[in-house]
C-alpha cells in the first residue's frame, strides 16, 4: 500500500488566562442570557485571492449565534474589542514544546491572520504565530520532520447544530493552544498512529491540558497519482490505521477508474470510512494580524528555555517502572489517565504499588456506584487509607468503602482491629462440621467483609480443611 502522510496535532495548553484577552480558561459557568448573532462573509487574503475553502463556509446564508459567560468571555472574545498583547505564558509553554520538538525559532514571532468562516470564531479569522520550524522526532522507522510548530487560539465550541443555524459558546474561544505539523514522513497507517502517540507523550510532558477534547489529532494523506486529502475527527488513536488505510483504498480506487481525487478535508466515520466536509483551505486565507506587536525572541531567552526542558514523559515512565517494579504498561495507563501525579504522592513504600495503580484506574466505577466520587479524595486522604491499610488496620475490602465515605465528607468507619483468621476458621469448621468450601465461606465472608480480604479467607479455609 503506497501512501504518502503527515499528521497535524492541536493540543490545548494549561494557561491561566486565553491568548488575547484576561478571561479565565475554564468551563465552569452557565451561559448567560445575552446572545451575539453574526453573518460572516468571505473576503481576499494577503494574496488578492479569496480563499476556496472560505467560499464553500458562507455558501447558503449560515447563521451563527454565540453564548457568552460572566468570566470565560469578554468583548475581545465577541470581537467587539481589539485584543491584548500575546500571552507570554502560552508562549513560554509554546517555546518549550518547540525546543523538545528539535525546532528551530525565528527571532520574531509574528501573529497572523488565518481565514476561518464556519462560524468557529467571532472574527472570521483565527490568530495564529510560528513559533517553530524545522524539527524532528525521532520514531521506531527513523526521524520524522517537524515542518512547524504554531501558537494559535482555539475555536468555539458547537452547542447546537442545524442545517444552516449553529450556536456557539465562547468559552473556548481563545484557550491558547499548539498545533504540530509534522513533514509528509509517513508511509504506512500504523507509522501515523505511533508517530501521534509519539507527540502526545512530548506534548503530555509540558503544561497541556488533559481530558476529552483537549487533544485532536487530523491526518493527510496522498497516494500516487492523487492529491493530499485531510482528515478530521479521530476520536481513538487505535482507530487511526483503518481509517487511513480506508482512505488510500479510496483514493486508489478513484486513480485506477481514472477519476480525479479532489484535495478535500475530510470527516473520519464511526464505520472507518470518511466524508466530504469542504474544500481544502490554501495560502489565500493568510495575511497579517495588525492589531497584535510582534514578539522578539532573544538568544537568551532561547538558551535559558533550552538548559530547563522538562524530562521527557517516557523517561520518568522507564524510571518509574524500574524503581517500582511494576509493569510499564500500568505506568502508561496512569499518566494517560491523568493519575501519575496523584500516583506519586501516595506512600508507595508502604504499600504495594501495583495495588495502588489499581485503585486510582479500576476503583472510580465501583466507587461511583457506591454514591462516592474518587476524583474529590485528594492525595492526604488517600495517603491516609493506604497508611492504614499498611499497618493492617483495614483490609483490602475497606479501601474501597473508605474511600467513598471520604468522598462524601464522612469517616470512614473505624476498623475492627486485626483478626484472628485462624481461629475464627478453626472455630467454625467445630461449631459447624461437614458443610461444603462454598458454605463455609459465606458464613465466614459475612462475618469478617471489611476487615480480611476474601482472599485471606479463601487460603486460610482451605488450609484449615485440609488439617
């Protein structure tokens, strides 16, 4: 299968305020009463041309009407005010990323102008700066080329959609975010998913957001004879391959009939298949932003970011699965789910750490089910249920049970101190002899849930059967 590929990563990064403006970058508000609605039109680019992909958006007199917050929007985010200056911490974040990307960085960032008419931004247009070129990561099949790295704002968030309606909120217009662009390196749909895993874990190493929607992942793709085609829309990276390889078998199907592949962005299916969504954007939809200075970007500036990267995410994994000996695929699974910090500030000397990986990704559901909620036990009140369990103060089955009433602001219920399994077993096998192995641990799971494990139990019966 010959295909030619690169991937463009956008990442939302972990800033106080939004690019051009002071608002907050949460999502914690209702929206309120007051409502902006807009018509966009398309207009010419630096070039004189007016952008191909910017004349499909405005086609059909499209309405768009945007939700406004009490501090998560402001009058530069309903473009009813000229931005602020260019936020240095979502630049210094930027910077970073840059710099464990390998890239180069011009001497001036430069905001410019990207035409976007779906209605995402207020503006018509979407601020975007370079911030890096010409890096390089370094995979399994050799080194892939970063062809740049942009600090931009992200777009509004999709309320509503109808046919030729959508409402917006303006609560995510602005978050500064980065988007990757790597070189048309790939060859096969597997190199593209672990060339995004590759960035992911380089992003996740710096101050990004993390959780649903704060990472999106498009793909282009070409094949001989084709043109490049972009898709959007990836919602599992393990989808990634099957998608692509349904794209290049589109695209071939379409070069054998002897058909023109048209350079088109594309939406990825459910089903692996992909859509139609408009035609692909060109140079025409880029000139200057003059309402933003430029930033100058000294030697220094670059020389002190470069001796304080952080270490890189895989290598604190390969050190922590060393020290702790557990399997480094758990080590993953936690700082994909956003849990290593919570991981590491548990004490892990005192209690087995595979056991406490465990908790913090398979425990939520159970404890959820129970009326609790894990997420709202910081990490001195998980300390405190594993130090007990630790000194044998509760068993395995009452972590869970405390961790729940800890989530609701309760204690826990006080332990019944250390059971004597042994005899407790002894004592029942005279009290009540010749019942079946099952019987007998129903009696005594009911007797002694919360404070030995069923575990414990198990092997102490047996033993006790046996003699």
């Amino acid at each position: 299968m010959k295909m030619t590929g690169g991937l463009e990563i956008h990442q939302r990064l972990d800033t106080k305020e939004k690019l051009f403006c002071r608002c907050r970058t949460t999502f914690s508000e209702k929206p309120l009463p007051l409502e902006i609605r807009r018509k966009l039109r398309a207009v010419a680019g630096e070039t004189g041309e007016v952008d191909v992909a910017a004349q499909h958006e405005v086609s059909g007199g499209k309405e768009f009407i945007y939700k406004t917050y009490p501090t998560e929007s402001c009058l530069i985010c309903s473009d009813s005010e000229p931005p602020r200056p260019l936020n240095l911490e979502a630049l210094d974040i930027s910077l970073e990323i840059t710099l464990l990307l390998n890239c180069e960085i011009p001497d001036e960032i430069q905001v410019m102008r990207k035409t976007v008419l779906d209605g995402s931004n207020t503006t018509g247009f979407q601020r975007t700066a370079v911030v890096g070129m010409n890096g390089w990561v370094e995979v399994s099949f050799g080194k892939v080329g970063i062809m740049l790295v942009a600090l931009e704002e992200e777009a509004c968030q999709i309320l509503k959609k109808e046919k030729n309606r959508t409402v917006f909120g303006l609560n995510r217009l602005g978050i500064p975010m980065v988007e990757i662009a790597t070189a048309p390196d790939i060859k096969t749909p597997e190199q593209a998913k672990e060339v995004a895993e590759k960035l992911g874990m380089i992003l996740r190493s710096s101050r990004v957001q993390r959780g649903i929607g704060s990472i999106r992942q498009d793909v282009n793709v070409s094949v001989p004879g084709g043109e490049r085609t972009e898709i959007k829309g990836f919602q599992n990276l393990k989808e990634m391959p099957r998608v692509i390889e349904g794209e290049v078998k589109r695209q071939l199907s379409l070069v054998k009939k002897g058909k023109k592949v048209e350079r088109t962005v594309r939406k990825a299916n459910p089903d692996g298949s992909t859509s139609f969504l408009r035609p692909l954007p060109g140079a025409a939809r880029m000139y200057p932003e003059t309402d933003v200075l430029p930033v100058k970007i000294t030697k220094d500036i670059i020389d002190y970011k470069r001796k304080n990267l952080p270490e890189l995410l895989e290598k604190k994994q390969e050190k922590l699965t060393k020290e702790l000996g557990i399997d480094s695929n758990l080590v993953k699974a936690l700082e994909k789910a956003g849990k290593m910090e919570l991981f590491q500030q548990l004490p892990l000397k005192k209690t087995k750490p595979q056991f406490a990986a465990t908790v913090l990704l398979s425990y939520p559901g159970e404890v959820k089910k129970r009326g609790g909620e894990l997420g709202k036990v910081n990490a001195k009140q998980l300390t405190d249920v594993f130090e007990k369990l630790g000194k044998g103060e509760i068993s395995k089955d009452m972590v869970i049970d405390s961790i729940v009433q800890t989530s609701l602001g309760k204690k826990p219920a006080p332990s019944k101190g250390k059971v004597d399994l042994e005899a407790e077993v002894h004592r029942l096998l005279k009290e009540k002899p010749g019942l079946s192995f099952g019987a007998y641990m129903g009696i005594l799971m009911g007797k002694l849930r919360g404070q030995v494990s069923g575990e414990d139990i198990s092997r102490a019966l047996k033993k006790g059967m046996k003699g």
